[in-house]
C-alpha cells in the first residue's frame, strides 16, 4: 500500500487520507481537510518504509498542531479481548493517562495561543476520552516501524484517521481489527510472523 505524506521539517510529517495499491498519486492536490494526522517519526521507520520523491505541489501555510497529548511515563498492565483466544495481557505506559500540553515544534520562543486553546490546557491528567474530545490532538510519542505502518493500515481500513496507541491508553474498546497492532506493541509475538 502506498500512503501520501509530507515532511514539515523533520521529523514531524504530515500523513493524508489519500493511499492507493500502486503508486497513483500525479494528479492529487494536497488540502488541509484530507489530512489523517501529523506526527513525529524515527530515522528508523523513514529507513524501513519504502519512501519515494513525487512531484506533487506541496500544502503550503498548514497550521501546525499547538497542543498535543503527553502521555503518563508509569507502566501498567493491560489484558485485551479478555476470557476469549485473542485476550493478550502485557505491560504498556500510560498508567495515568495523558496531559494536554502546548509543544512547539518550531522551537520558537511560545505559540500563540488563542483563549479557546488555553482553556483547553489540562493542569490534570485525561485518564477517559470522554466524548472523544481528545480525538483531535495527537500524542507527543515519536513513531517507530511498524507501529505507524500498522496504524496507516488501520486509518485505510476504517477510512479515517484511527490512533491505536491513544484507545489503548484511554483504556477504549479495541476493535479486533487492532490486533496485529497489539501484537506488535506488546513485544510477545515476532515481528516476522505479523508480517513486518
């Protein structure tokens, strides 16, 4: 599967809502509201992704996210799919959630935040995605491969943009379809039998 993205300036990169099964991408305008996400990735996934240069006319002026969510550093133990055979237990971060902080990644002096965004600053810890307010901000976690691969997969799956990493922290109901996912993030299954 081929998945359009664009660097920022690295190594944030923004991922579109635009994938195909061959490389189709000549004739695509690149807009704000096509965006999946935008997050920061490893040296390590961009060097086992197989990436490739096209000439697309970049998204200019995008407004670069300003809060953010910063996960609890403690570990817990998880068990999904409970007393059924996918249930897979293991030890995940995020013990006390996530904090909604405001990062710059420009590495300017600060943001501009409007009050709106202010308000929205946690002084606490998000333990539930009440409402799926926190759907719209993305972790501070850096991706590696092939957590974000799989995450892409699972975005063209449900043709939308799906963050496997932020229900599991939130402790959601996890669809069974997230299971390669979890596999991998769990630690207990060889990467070569997910596929990766």
């Amino acid at each position: 599967m081929y998945v359009l993205a664009q660097m920022i300036k690295s190594p944030y990169i923004i991922f579109y809502n635009h994938s195909e099964n061959a490389n189709l991408f000549n004739d695509i305008e690149l807009k704000e509201e096509n965006i999946l996400f935008f997050h920061a990735v490893t040296k390590q996934f961009l060097k086992k992704s197989e990436l490739e240069t096209l000439s697309i006319e970049p998204l200019i002026d995008y407004n670069i996210p300003k809060l953010w969510l910063k996960e609890d550093s403690s570990s817990r133990m998880i068990k999904v799919w409970e007393n059924t055979p996918d249930e897979i237990e293991y030890i995940s971060l995020g013990e006390n959630g996530a904090k909604l902080i405001d990062k710059n990644i420009l590495n300017l002096d600060s943001f501009t935040l409007s009050q709106s965004q202010k308000d929205k600053i946690s002084k606490s810890n998000f333990t539930k995605n009440i409402d799926g307010y926190l759907n719209e901000y993305e972790l501070t976690s850096v991706e590696i491969y092939p957590n974000l691969n799989e995450r892409l997969l699972l975005c063209k799956k449900f043709n939308k943009n799906v963050d496997p990493a932020k229900d599991i922290l939130f402790n959601e109901k996890l669809p069974l379809e997230y299971k390669t996912y979890v596999k991998i993030v769990s630690g207990k299954f060889p990467l070569a039998d997910l596929g990766y």
